[in-house]
C-alpha cells in the first residue's frame, strides 16, 4: 500500500510545526473549536487538524469542563482526506487520548501518569506497550522531550506566538523535532497527536481565565 503524501512528509521531516488558527471571538473570552495547520519546518502547509464543528451543548461543556470534556481529533490532508483521529474520553484525573490511522486502524495511545513536580506521559502502543515516554520539569513549562528508553528521540517545543496572541488567545504553536531517524510513522503520528494533546491539556483556558 502506497504511503499518503501526508504520511510521507511526516517520515521524512526533521521538524514540523503545528499552528493553531487565531480566532476572533477568543479575544473576547469565548472559547471556539481548536483548529491546527500542520507545516513542515520551512513552513510549508501539509495538513489541517481540528475539533469536529461543535454544536451548542459541546461548546457549553468546553468552556465549563475544559480538558476534561469528552473530545475528538481529526487530522487531514490537504485533500481533506483522515490521516488520522484522536479520541479523549471524559476523566477528571491522569488523562488520556487514543490514536487511530486511516481506517480506523489502532496506532497507539498517551497516558498521562502522576508525577511529582513535573508532568509525565507514557506513550503506548496497540498492545499497551510503553514505547516512549515525555516528561517535563514544571520550571520547563514549554518544552516536552521524549525519550525510548535512554534515549532522546524527539522533543515538543511551544514557540512564542506574539504578546497580543499570548495574552489574550489560546492561539499557540508548537515545534515537534525528531532527533531520531529510527521514530516509526507510528511514532510520528502519535508525536504528532501529543502536540495537540499538550495544547488542550495546558495551554487551552488563557482566553477564559
């Protein structure tokens, strides 16, 4: 089976970027639906990814229950077509998103574990397997580096997005740089989710608080 164009950039980048779209109705304190473009890291566009379109009672629980909220993820191409979809069941404590390819083929899972003074996932294969983990000091609230094992394979970076943007929007971008030439396309994507997992977990109440 041929590899999508979609899937082929993500194997081959060092980095990418995910942008999130600035809307106007968060300057005024209400929140909308997330959206994303995915860029390679000269800023070429290869993909989108967005909430569903939210209708008035998910908009509702958004702005009361957060991240806590039940919520899905769907990541496209530029042709619009599923490269893949995230789905975050509701839960109030140690947070959780699965991953599934084209097809609705399982590609793997975040788990937010307890830690002291730093925030800790594991990433999880179909089977349950830890396959990397990413955990970061609360002194280093904007970096995520992910390792296998020892090793430093990737890190997820949130770049400064403007004083304007950072204080009054939830408008942010992220960095994803992969040091490892070894990261699967599996592994790639669920990096990929973890940058917009990190974005709703930590970054997405700025507009209302």
């Amino acid at each position: 089976m041929l590899m999508s164009l979609f899937l082929q950039t993500l194997a081959s980048a060092n980095e990418i970027y995910v942008s999130q779209k600035f809307e106007l109705a968060e300057i005024f304190g209400f929140e909308t639906r997330n959206r994303y473009l995915i860029k390679t890291g000269d800023g070429q566009q290869f993909g989108y990814c967005a909430e569903p379109k939210l209708g008035f009672g998910d908009a509702i629980m958004r702005h009361f229950l957060g991240h806590w909220r039940v919520f899905n993820i769907v990541s496209t191409d530029m042709n619009k077509h599923q490269v893949f979809r995230a789905h975050h069941p509701f839960r109030w404590f140690f947070q959780h998103l699965d991953v599934f390819g084209a097809g609705d083929r399982a590609v793997g899972s975040l788990q937010q574990r307890f830690a002291w003074l730093h925030k800790k996932f594991d990433l999880l294969d179909t089977r349950g397997r830890v396959v990397m983990t990413m955990t970061s000091p609360l002194w280093k609230i904007w970096t995520f580096p992910i390792k296998k094992g020892d090793r430093d394979v990737s890190v997820i970076e949130k770049k400064w997005s403007g004083l304007t943007k950072e204080l009054f929007t939830d408008a942010d971008n992220f960095r994803v740089r992969f040091s490892d030439t070894k990261l699967t396309a599996d592994d790639r994507l669920l990096l990929l989710a973890a940058a917009v997992f990190i974005d709703l977990l930590y970054f997405e109440t700025k507009a209302s608080s």
